[in-house]
C-alpha cells in the first residue's frame, strides 16, 4: 500500500525532520572525532557568552544614571525596637536551655 501525499510541502517536512534527526544521532560521533575543533568552538562560545554578560552588567551598569530619590531614608525606631526585643526573648530561650535537666531515657533505676 503506497501512501500519497497531497502537497510536497509536507513530504519536504518529514524528509527534513528525518535529515534531522540523523544528524543529532551522528553529533556525539563528529564531535568526538574532531576533539581539538570542538574545544575551540566551545572555548569561542563560552567567551562570547562571558563577553555578553560582562557587557550587559559591568558596562551598561555604570552608563546608567543612579535614580535619585526625593525622600531620604528614615530609621524606624518601632521596628528596630521590637527586633531588639525578639532577640533578647531568644537569648533567655537559649540560657534557659543551659539550665533545664533533662531526664536520663537510658538509665534504670
């Protein structure tokens, strides 16, 4: 039973997918094959990525204006305050545990 397609078009598009995926299944062997070249290509790809990123946040990070901001920063002494007493709730938590005996589970009596 031959299978007849309508349009060429979509022929084309199996046979490339088909091309396709030869190729990948032949990669790891051209790859391995051409060792010193795909160190190079890697190399080259790895700088231009590293370039890229360095461009993106050394370079462009300093041409840009910093944003002023019209109202300074205030100290919230209510905040800081409940901070300073949670820890301080901590720290007796943690002396008390220093105090507290703990009966022996693996002792008989």
């Amino acid at each position: 039973m031959v299978i007849k397609f309508k349009s060429s078009a979509l022929l084309r598009k199996i046979q490339l997918a088909g091309k396709i995926k030869i190729f990948f299944k032949k990669l790891p062997r051209i790859l391995g094959e051409n060792t010193f070249l795909t160190f190079l290509f890697l190399l080259l790809i790895s700088l231009i990525l590293g370039g890229i990123i360095f461009y993106k946040y050394s370079i462009l990070a300093e041409k840009a204006e910093p944003q002023i901001i019209e109202k300074p920063l205030q100290f919230e002494e209510k905040i800081y305050q409940k901070i300073l007493d949670e820890w301080e709730a901590r720290g007796r938590r943690f002396e008390e545990t220093e105090l507290k005996e703990y009966p022996d589970l693996f002792r008989i009596d």
